[in-house]
C-alpha cells in the first residue's frame, strides 16, 4: 500500500506541475497508457492470490480514479489559462481613432477636376456639353472635318486604326474631339454653342505625350459668330481657369484642315523658380489652337455657309491641369500611384465653382 501512496503522490506532483496541455497529455499517457504505472499495476492483479487481490484492486482502482479527476481537474484549469491568454492577446484597443471615411481619404484626380473646372466655366458662359464614342470611323475623324484621303495633315496625326472590316471600311480611336463637332452639326440646327470634352488617342509617348490623353474642344455656329468673339471667350477662358485678373494673348497664324483663318494661341506668363506664372511677365507660352470653321466643314456637316458660319478651339485638359497645378510629367497621370494622387488630387467636396473659386 504505501507503493501506491508514494506513486499518488509523485504523479499528483507531476499533474499539478503541467505547465499546459501537452505537458499534461505526456503525464497521462505515462500514467495510463498501455506501459503507463497504473496499467503496470493492474496487471500484476492476475497473478495475486484471490485473498490479495480483494485488497489490492479496490485500492489501485481508486488510485486510478483519483488521477483520472486530478487530470481533468488540471486540463481545465490548463483549458481556461490558454483561453484568458488568447483573449489577452487578441484583445482589441477600443480607445483607437476610427479610420477616416472614404469621403476624408478619396481623392478626385486632377484630370477630372480640371474637366469640372472648364465645364463651371464655359457653361457659365453658355455653352453646353457634347460627348461621343471614343471609337470613330475615318470619315468623321478625317473626311468630314476636310482631311482628303492622301491629305499630308493627315500624318500629323498617328493613328490608332482597327483591322479593316469585309468592306475595308476601318474604324479607329479618335485623334481628336473634333468627331464629336460633327456629330452635333449633324444632330442639331444651328445656333450651336458647345465645348467637347474627352479622350483621344495617337502613337506618342514621352514626358509630354501619352498614347491616350483628354482634350477639349469648343463650336460655335451661328450666323454673327466671329473672331472678335472667340478672342473674348478665350480670355475669358483663362483669367477665370489660371485665377488672375488680366492676361495677354498672342494670335499665330497657323494651319489646320477644319478652320480657315488657323491661328495658335500663347499666352503672357513668366517662368521663375520652375514654376509658370500668368498674367505677367515677358515670355509667351502656346495653350491652344482656334479659327474659323471652314466652309467646306460646314458644307460636310449640312451647314449652308452662306448662312452660317463659326468659330472652334482645342486645348489639351492634361497639359492645363500641369500648367495650372506644377506638375512637371504627364505620364504618372495615368500610373495609378496612390501616393501621387494624394498629393496633387482633391478632396471629393472640393466641387468647382466660380462663385467659390475654382481651386479652393
């Protein structure tokens, strides 16, 4: 007996030590697994005499009792112990900041907001907005706007074009936003008085050429339209979208199929410290392209141009948006850098506005 109350002892010692649940599985496994004590002992009952035996087993079987509760015992103790430590270790900080809203950390590219921003100003002036698909044929993109097949003006433009169709018609991205000024020639009578902002698309690729880039483009036509009046929007145009008082513009002749006066424009700025300034200074720096719409144009589009006539002008929305908030390099324009967009991005709520400022 005092066999079993010394082994008891020793293995009540050893349960209460398990510092966790392996510990404890390797005690209960030595205690009573198959060459476990206590399996060791209730072996040697087979070959005790009956007289002994009528002792010895109650005894061994109470003694294994009593480890198989202090093994619960400490198993639960041990369960309990590791779950308080996960909790612990999980636990969440609820005195941390909430994280900032979408509204807070979304950012409006400055492509788009320099499109609200010539939108607020031009339908100001009263001019609505025309879209078209991105996707032209060539006779909207070239022939109607007087680029004849073979014409030279028509290298100037590289060209996306798409395998050509049963019929060898082929259809292209458009090179410009001037499809869209057909298209609402065709669709509308005149007065017509629209700006076209959206996507073109050429073979061109380097720090101040991407092969899809924003353009807008501006019609009117109506039977007194002249360029007294395109000089006045232009100027318009500028002082309102570069937030200065005054501006000094110069008009180049130029040369475009689709307008007959062509003229270029540049634009009084000075040039200090890497940054452009407007409306001051001795330097010019070209923004746009401008004239009158050419007879043949208006005759294309069903337009009598002894009736009507008009004026357009086309500027690039990528180059204002680097020329009026100091971006340097068109192309991380279009790379999708989170970090770039959070510094020369705005704020969702930030709506343009000329009766709040453009920019504010």
């Amino acid at each position: 007996m005092s066999d079993i109350e010394t082994l008891e002892r020793d293995l009540g010692a050893q349960i209460e030590a398990a510092g966790d649940e392996a510990a404890l599985e390797t005690i209960r496994i030595a205690t009573f697994g198959k060459t476990g004590s206590i399996t060791a002992l209730l072996k040697t009952l087979g070959a005790m005499q009956p007289d002994e035996r009528k002792v010895a087993g109650p005894a061994i079987n109470g003694l294994k009792d009593r480890l198989g509760e202090a093994l619960a015992r400490r198993k639960a103790i041990l369960k309990d112990a590791a779950l308080d430590a996960r909790l612990a270790a999980e636990a969440v900080d609820i005195s941390l900041p909430v994280r900032e809203s979408a509204i807070e950390t979304g950012r409006i590219h400055p492509v788009t907001q320099t499109i609200d921003e010539l939108t607020a100003i031009f339908t100001d002036m009263g001019f609505a907005v025309a879209e078209g698909p991105d996707i032209e044929t060539d006779d909207f993109n070239f022939t109607k706007l007087n680029f004849p097949p073979g014409h030279p003006a028509r290298e100037m433009h590289d060209t996306f074009f798409f395998n050509p169709k049963p019929d060898g018609e082929r259809l292209l991205l458009r090179t410009h936003t001037s499809p869209v000024q057909v298209r609402t020639m065709l669709a509308q009578k005149p007065p017509i008085r629209v700006i076209c902002p959206g996507r073109t698309y050429r073979c061109d690729s380097d720090q101040t050429h991407t092969p899809m880039f924003h353009q807008v483009e501006g019609l009117v036509i109506d039977k007194t339209a002249n360029l007294g009046q395109l000089k006045w929007i232009l100027a318009e145009f500028c002082k309102t979208f570069f937030e200065v008082p005054n501006v000094k513009m110069r008009f180049r002749p130029s040369f475009f199929p689709f307008t007959e006066p062509s003229m270029e424009v540049d634009i009084q700025c000075r040039r200090q410290d890497g940054e452009i300034r407007f409306g001051e200074g001795e330097d010019w720096l070209e923004i746009l392209g401008c004239g009158m719409v050419h007879p043949n144009v208006l005759r294309n589009c069903n337009v009598d141009p002894d009736e009507y006539q008009g004026y357009a002008w086309g500027m690039g929305i990528d180059r204002l948006a680097m020329l009026k908030y100091g971006i340097s390099d068109l192309r991380p324009f279009f790379e999708a850098d989170v970090k770039w967009l959070s510094h020369y991005g705005f704020r969702p709520l930030d709506i343009p506005s000329l009766a709040g400022g453009l920019s504010q």
